[in-house]
C-alpha cells in the first residue's frame, strides 16, 4: 500500500510540479523577455512613425552641393522609393556625419540603372539586394537597401 501511495506522489510531482518549475525557472522569463520585446518593437515604431511625420518635409533637403538624393532616383519611374532616412550618426566639433539609407524596388536591372546613376554623385556605403515572396499575390518582390555617408561643416 505504501508502494501504490509513493508512485501516486511520484506521478503527481512528475506532471505538476516539474512542470511548474520548469515554467518558472526557463519558460517563464522567456515569455516575459519576449512580450518585454514586443512592447519595445510597438513603441520603436510609434516614435518612428511619429518623427516621420514630423519631417515629412525635410525629404527634400539639400544634403550637400551634390543635390538633392531623392530627385537623382526620380529619373527612373520605375523605381519605387519604400524607405528614406537621413540621420546625423555622429557630431564632433564643427563636423557632422550624415547617414542617408535609402530602400528601393523594382527590377533588377532598373535597381542597378539607378544605383549607378546614383554612384556618379554620391559614394555608396553600402548595398544589400534582398528578396520578399508576397503569398496572396505569389509574386516576388526584390528590395535594394542604400547606405550613403557624407561629413558636412556645421555652421
């Protein structure tokens, strides 16, 4: 009888209260970074959409005696601006860096038309070519992302 009574506490501590140690030590924090994560993710994006509203217009600011960034895309039609940012990464006495990442789509070959166009006037960073597979349309889409660079004297 003493038998039959530690095997039921063994079955007991084997499907309950493993479990909920195991859900407290590990799986616990996990969940609790992960939803910490999202919250973080879902602010990020306000603040990011709120500062692009707030400088909807400066899209058209003249970054330097080369022109303006956006009006060397424009010439092909083609070519779909998704994302454009311009932030100063760096200030150090009267100098500032500006960072320009730019990301476009379309057609390959178009992509590179541009790109080149673009690398006639400014220097390109970096560049990264990737592919999105959309699955209601079942079509893909292919996305250049455009990191360009240039120190200005501040004023």
């Amino acid at each position: 009888m003493i038998k039959r009574h530690i095997n039921i506490i063994k079955l007991i501590g084997y499907f309950i209260i493993i479990p909920i140690i195991i859900w407290n030590l590990t799986i616990g924090k996990s969940f609790d970074l992960w939803s910490e994560c999202e919250n973080n993710k879902d602010k990020l994006f306000k603040l990011q959409c709120d500062r692009e509203n707030k400088d909807k217009d400066n899209n058209r600011i003249e970054l330097s005696d080369k022109g303006y960034l956006l009006d060397s895309i424009s010439i092909n039609k083609n070519i779909k601006v998704i994302k454009y940012g311009r932030f100063i990464t760096a200030s150090i006495n009267d100098y500032s860096l500006i960072t320009n990442v730019l990301v476009v789509s379309g057609d390959y070959f178009k992509l590179l038309k541009t790109i080149y166009q673009l690398e006639k006037t400014w220097t390109i960073n970096s560049l990264t070519f990737q592919t999105e597979m959309n699955y209601k349309t079942k079509q893909t889409s292919l996305y250049s992302t455009i990191i360009t660079q240039e120190i200005l004297k501040i004023n």
